[in-house]
C-alpha cells in the first residue's frame, strides 16, 4: 500500500479524534493499515495480536458493528477497554477499531466512526483504498526466487 495512502487514512483519523479516545485503528483482514494513539499510550504486539483476533473472528465480520470490553494485558491488567469495532467498506474487509476506556462512551464512538467514514468517503479515500486492497501485494511481487514471505520492522518506531 502506498505510503501516501496510509497518510491519508492516519490524517482522517486523526481530524476526526475525541477526546474519549485512546487508539484508533485500521485494520484490513491481518494487516494494521494505521494506528492514531495519544503519546503517553503505547499498544504492544501482543495486545494487538489479542486485537486483531477479536476482530477477524467476531459476529461482525463483514458486517455490522458491536461495542464489547476488551481486556489488553499489556496495557492494563486490572481493568477493561471499550471497543467499537465496524466494517467500514462494502467491498473489502476493512475495520476501524475505536477504543475508550470509558464504558458510556458508545454514542461518541458512533459518531466518530461515522465522522470517519463521511470524510472517507468526501475525500475519495474509501475508493484508493478499495482499490488498492482489491489487488493485494504478495511475496511473488518481489520477484525475489522462494521467498515465502517477509517480515518489514521499523526499530526505531518498535514497530
């Protein structure tokens, strides 16, 4: 995917951040397109494994939306997160995952979800998006001989 693409995505995001929230995240199928995060809160590998699970496996897949406690070890043992977690594109698997730490926090995550999407869909993102998810990279794109796969790590992000 693009960078310029993902740029896009994190700016929407980002415009469109309350106060309530503590990580917003693209997901597209396995694949974090992009993560907006205060400053003082980092998600961990593991914490987002458990995400993405939750995720690719709840009744929503594909369609609808659920607002559910979350616990993410990592972040915090003690206590739970809340998760709004939709699909925001009709062709591909797209997610967004808003994620408060306030239990009445539902409607303001509905609404920022839809603040997303609107803008989404306003500046043509949704459609480079779709576009560009139709026809996924692979390992064969290298053109490097029997590479399976690879792993792409930025150590100074700890990503």
């Amino acid at each position: 995917m693009p960078q310029s693409l993902r740029n896009e995505v994190t700016a929407i995001l980002l415009s469109n951040r309350c106060p309530e929230l503590v990580f917003a995240i693209v997901i597209y199928e396995r694949q974090i397109i992009s993560i907006v995060r205060p400053k003082q809160y980092a998600i961990t590998p593991q914490d987002l494994h458990l995400l993405m699970n939750y995720v690719q496996t709840g009744s929503t897949r594909g369609h609808g939306e659920k607002w559910a406690p979350c616990c993410l070890p990592d972040f915090n043992d003690g206590g739970y997160l809340y998760i709004h977690d939709s699909y925001i594109s009709d062709t591909v698997n797209v997610s967004l995952v808003l994620i408060t730490n306030e239990r009445e926090q539902h409607i303001t995550m509905i609404e920022c979800k839809q603040s997303i999407v609107d803008q989404m869909v306003t500046q043509k993102t949704m459609d480079k998006l779709e576009a560009v998810l139709a026809s996924p990279f692979v390992s064969s794109d290298t053109k490097i001989p029997h590479l399976n796969h690879f792993i792409y790590k930025i150590e100074a992000l700890s990503s």
